[in-house]
C-alpha cells in the first residue's frame, strides 16, 4: 500500500507539473466546448489540444485524440486519489517532475518554460 501510495506521489507531481506547464491563454468558444466531464470536472477540446501538443513534444510522437483524452481522464482520477489519501507533492517533487518532463523533451527546465511562454502564455489572474 505504501508502494503505491508513493507512486501515486510520484505520478500526482508529474501531473501537476505538466498541469502547470500547459496553463495557457485566452480561446475561442469551440476551443472551450466540453467534450467530456469525468465526475462533474469538464476536459474541453482546448485542453486535448494542448495534451496532445505536450504529449507530442514529449515523446517525439503525435498521439490519437483518444491518448489525449484518456491521458487527461487519467489525470483528473490520479488528482482525485491523491486529494483523498491528502498527497501534496512538495515544491521539490513538482521541480523533479518538471526537469523529468523538460529532460525528456531534450530540454532544460529553463528552455522548457521559455518555450511554452512564448507559445502559450498564461491567462492573466
């Protein structure tokens, strides 16, 4: 239990990471259409959109509409577990989980975060 309780860790900061790296700007109203809700939470086609954009820059290989959707489900449910058994990855395990991520990409953390800056800049608060 504890084995997979600390993967589930390790999973909800790589979630989180990628969570914030595609944080990203304004849509239009067909970006925002909801096309599925996994226990009342809404995935739109944008944010598939940017899954499949992420999922492609980190594996060097354009996923199905399909992958991305499941990816994005897979994520809602692996946040949901981690909020029930209360798992809070630290600032180091998101720090960890992004470098993962950048690594993967063949970046650096830095050039990771400059790049989807410039793509996809935050909405303003």
């Amino acid at each position: 239990m504890r084995l997979q309780i600390a993967v589930g860790a390790r999973l909800g900061a790589l979630v989180i990471a990628a969570a914030a790296v595609l944080a990203f700007a304004s849509t239009t109203r067909a970006q925002e259409e909801v096309v599925v809700l996994v226990n009342g939470e809404p995935i739109t086609s944008l944010d598939i959109q940017q899954r499949s954009k992420f999922m492609e820059l980190s594996s060097h290989k354009a996923p199905t509409r399909q992958e991305a959707i499941d990816s994005l489900i897979d994520q809602i449910l692996e946040l949901r577990e981690a909020k029930r058994y209360d798992i809070v990855p630290t600032d180091t395990d998101v720090n960890a989980a992004y470098a993962s991520v950048a690594s993967h990409m063949g970046w650096t953390p830095r050039n990771c975060l400059k790049y989807w800056r410039v793509v996809a800049p935050a909405k303003p608060p």
